[in-house]
C-alpha cells in the first residue's frame, strides 16, 4: 500500500499542469458514476476538485446544497423518509434512506445487508449554513440619493469588512400559494448575476473607507437606480410596491419582486406568501495559484467537509457481510449555535437514529421469528457500538500572520484532513479516538495533520461536542484546512476537497473492522 506522505503530496501538487487539469477535469466527469467497489486508497482526489467547484458555484445557499443532496441521493437509489409518516416496515438491511428537516437539514444513511439490532453506526456531522446576509420582513428603504437600497440583516459574522465592494447576488427559497388549489409549496430561486453591492466610500473625504463600520447604516447593499423623486410628473418609487395592501411583497422592492416572479414564472406577486432571500458572493469558485493548486470560493466554511463526507457515502463500499449503517448529517444554524430545531443541538440527528433502529428491530422480528425488543437498552448498545466524526473547516497555517501558528499543529493545504484537538472541550478528539482514526487514515492511505490553536487564542466550537453529549458516542473532531476563515471569499487546496472524500470514505468503509480490533 502507498502512503502519501505529505512530502509526496506537496510534490503532487506542485507539479499540477494545464494538461493535467485537463485530465482532472475528464476524470471528474466520472466521479457523478459511483463505483461502490473502489477502495479509499484508490481514489484520485484530483478527480473531485471540478465536481467540488462546480456544486459551490451552482448552490449558493443552504436550501440549495439540501436540493442538491436530495437529488444526488435520489439518483443513487436513495428512498426519501418523512417524519410524518410511519417508519414501521419500512427499513430493512441493504437500505438506503434520507430525510430533511425545514428544507436546510439532511440526514442520510445507508444500512448494512448483514446488520442485526444493535449494530452500531459510523456516523459523520457537519453544517451546510455559512455566513450570509438576510432580506429583512420588510426590505424596502426610502429612496437615498437616487438609490434603491435592501435592508438587510446579518446572519452570523455577515457584513464584515470583507463584504463591501463585493459583487452580490440574491437567492433562496420562497413560499407560494397556488390560487386554484389553495396547496402551498416551496421554490427555490436564485439570480445568475450581481445585483447587490455594499460601496466604500473614497479615502478623499477624510474618513475611513468603511466609515464607522455600522452595519445598519453604513452597510446598506445597493441594488439599482431610483431617480423618479426628481420629477414631479413621476410616482415615486415608494408607490410602486407590488401584491396589494397588506401583501407580504409590498413590503419588498417592486423591482426585486419582478425579477423574483420572473424566474420562477409566477403571474401574481399576491401567490407569495414570504421568503428567505439572502446575499451571497456571485464570483465563481474557482482554482488559483501557479499550478492550480488552490482554490478561490465563496462559503467554503463549511460546504467544503460537508460535501467531502456527502460524497464519501456515496462512493462507499457496499459490501454483503456489512453488518453497520453509514450515515451523514449535514446541519443548519452550526454558526449562530445549533439551537433552532434544524440545528445540532434540535433532535433531528437522535430521533431518526432511534426511529431508524426500531424499524429495523421490527423488520428483523418479522424475518427471523425472534423478537428484538425495542428500547433504552437496544439504543444504548446501537450508541456504544457507534462513532461520530465531527467534521468542520479548520484554519491552515498562515503565512503572513506566522505568530498565529503552534508548532506541530499548523496543518497545510494539500495534505490531508487534520485531526482537532482543544484541551478546553471544545473538539471532542480525545487520546482513543485519535487513535481509531489514525488507523482509519493507515487503511484508507491517507495522511492525518494535526490542529490545535495557541493558548493565546481563541478556539471555536463545532457541532461534536452537543452530538457526542447527546448521544453518548465515542467522537472526534475533524477539519479540511482553509485560510480567511469567515472571509466572503476563502481558500482551501486544489486537492483538499478529493482528500476529505477519501478520509471519509475510508472512515464509513473501515470503521466496522477498526471497532472490531479494539473490541476483540
């Protein structure tokens, strides 16, 4: 077995061509074809760096990384689980099922032909929601100066210095009511070019580029031209909103409410009910550096772990004499706490583990004969026999701000995953799972680095330690390296993406015999 040293992949990375991109890319036509036979020390990272590029760019927000899961899943034979409906009968070995929560939460797993109640579950969490700016209820604003302004709301860390003069786009999901039917349902929309700029001022008038920096008065977004109140002959732009009194849009910008009923092919702005639209950065993702090595994208932190571990289930083995469940959960809300119900601190993760074992437990009362009672006792053994890997971006050394750095404890782009360690329980690794994943690395060929921040510095926190408590399972914390964490736009290595695929393939595929060889 290769072991891809990080001196082999460093080399590896450096020496990426025009014509091996080309390659790359060719390659990565054929990762949308998963092969459930490959083995993790087999895959190409290089293969999944334009499949990566390609999601970031085309699903910019949280309910279109969801949308884009489901299909994908959809594809793969997956079968769609409603909480509203009972799960009685119709779970069985050799299954594979997802769900959604509030259309920004995913879990999906994939049951073992040989599992028995009780197996346990190679679990991986992570979060799909990045730092973003949201439209307020009521996003109209006053004409200023010939400017049609958005109000907008920060979510998370949003509307920090990194977003003025940026090019932005709107996108999200809206609800609409069908006029004829009365049903309700959910469309997703997103613009294909910038709309939205939030402009400096120049330095000529003395002050600061950013002003104050007061995000509710000097972070406004443009998004187009008003000069109506010139002219006495003309309405106002202020008597031009849409929907009708008391109408959810004409509360909104009349001519953000056209371009939003025109994409989605909607007659009469009264139908929508509301929506969750928000700003995202419109550059592309895109690769940068000399050879290509690196990569350019808006909301790295996190749909990049996120989908590294979407597509390491799908291209895990699937092998008759499995007996465990492969499983992915993938969260809202991680950045302002995980406390909403779609969150990691809701129950969204527990109670589809709980509800999906004692399915199970019927069907395999009705195959064999023998009765498997469900209870604390069955889930206690499924929570002991289990491991979750928390998995969020963690910060790569930085060049520039050297100070920032721990000896031993810095991980590089192009590498391989870092293991995260935090002595104040914030990361969940501990001495044993260390260990466990370790090996997990030695098996699948891949290279572990190691995070841990200075004693003068702040630690962040992930969704393991509030999995783990909740649950009681062995954990650790996980992180794909990235710079300008929490920037609108990041950086993380050309290979990274394909490397997180291959850790966590080889986690979902390994982890039943690793178990083994502590128990045994």
């Amino acid at each position: 077995m290769t072991r891809h040293t990080p001196d082999f992949l460093r080399a590896r990375s450096s020496n990426l061509s025009l014509r091996s991109l080309a390659m790359e890319q060719s390659m990565a036509m054929r990762v949308e074809v998963v092969d459930n036979k490959v083995d993790a020390k087999d895959l190409k990272p290089e293969a999944f760096t334009k499949p990566y590029l390609d999601f970031m760019t085309e699903n910019p927000t949280v309910f279109h990384a969801v949308d884009y899961f489901k299909e994908k899943l959809l594809k793969a034979g997956y079968t769609e689980l409603s909480s509203r409906n009972s799960w009685a009968g119709k779970l069985e070995p050799g299954g594979k099922y997802f769900i959604t929560r509030n259309g920004s939460s995913i879990i999906a797993f994939a049951v073992g032909k040989a599992y028995k109640p009780g197996n346990g579950i190679a679990m991986i969490a992570g979060h799909i929601d990045a730092l973003t700016a949201r439209l307020k209820p009521t996003s109209t604003k006053p004409n200023a100066h010939g400017y049609i302004q958005l109000g907008v709301a920060q979510y998370a860390g949003a509307l920090n210095e990194t977003w003025w003069d940026r090019d932005l786009s709107i996108g999200g999901r809206v609800i609409v009511r069908d006029p004829e039917t009365g049903k309700t349902s959910v469309k997703l929309v997103k613009l294909d070019w910038p709309i939205a700029r939030i402009p400096t001022l120049a330095p000529h008038f003395g002050l600061s580029m950013t002003g104050h920096g007061n995000r509710e008065t000097e972070m406004v977004p443009i998004i187009g031209l008003d000069n109506s109140d010139l002219s006495s002959t003309t309405a106002t732009f202020s008597e031009q909103a849409l929907g009708g009194v008391g109408s959810f849009t004409s509360t909104q910008p009349a001519k953000l409410v056209k371009l939003i009923t025109k994409q989605l092919g909607i007659t009469d702005p009264s139908t929508i009910l509301n929506w969750e639209l928000e700003l995202f950065d419109s550059q592309p993702a895109t690769v940068g550096g000399m050879d290509k090595e690196l990569i350019f994208a808006g909301r790295i932190d996190d749909k990049l772990c996120s989908w590294a571990a979407f597509m390491a289930l799908l291209h895990a083995k699937s092998d008759p004499s499995e007996g465990g469940i492969k499983l992915v959960a993938l969260f809202d809300d991680e950045e302002i706490g995980s406390l909403l119900r779609q969150g990691a601190r809701g129950n969204f993760l527990p109670i589809t583990i709980e509800r999906a074992v004692e399915s199970l437990a019927s069907s395999s009362s009705s195959s064999s004969g023998n009765a498997t009672p469900f209870g604390p006792g069955l889930l206690g053994q499924t929570y002991a026999s289990s491991f979750l890997v928390s998995s969020d971006v963690t910060h790569a050394a930085h060049p520039n701000f050297p100070q920032t750095n721990l000896a031993g404890h810095s991980p590089r782009l192009n590498v391989g995953v870092a293991l995260c360690v935090d002595a104040s329980a914030h990361m969940t690794t501990d001495s044993v799972s260390m260990a466990i994943l370790d090996r997990v690395a030695d098996l699948a060929g891949c290279v572990n680095q190691r995070h841990m921040i200075r004693n003068d510095s702040r630690s962040g926190g992930t969704v393991g330690p509030m999995l783990s408590a909740a649950m009681g399972v062995k954990a650790a914390d996980v992180g794909i390296p990235q710079l300008s964490m929490h920037s609108i736009r990041a950086t993380t290595g050309s290979l990274d993406p394909g490397l997180g695929v291959k850790f966590y393939k080889g986690f979902l595929d390994h982890w039943e015999g690793v178990d083994r060889e502590w128990r045994d």
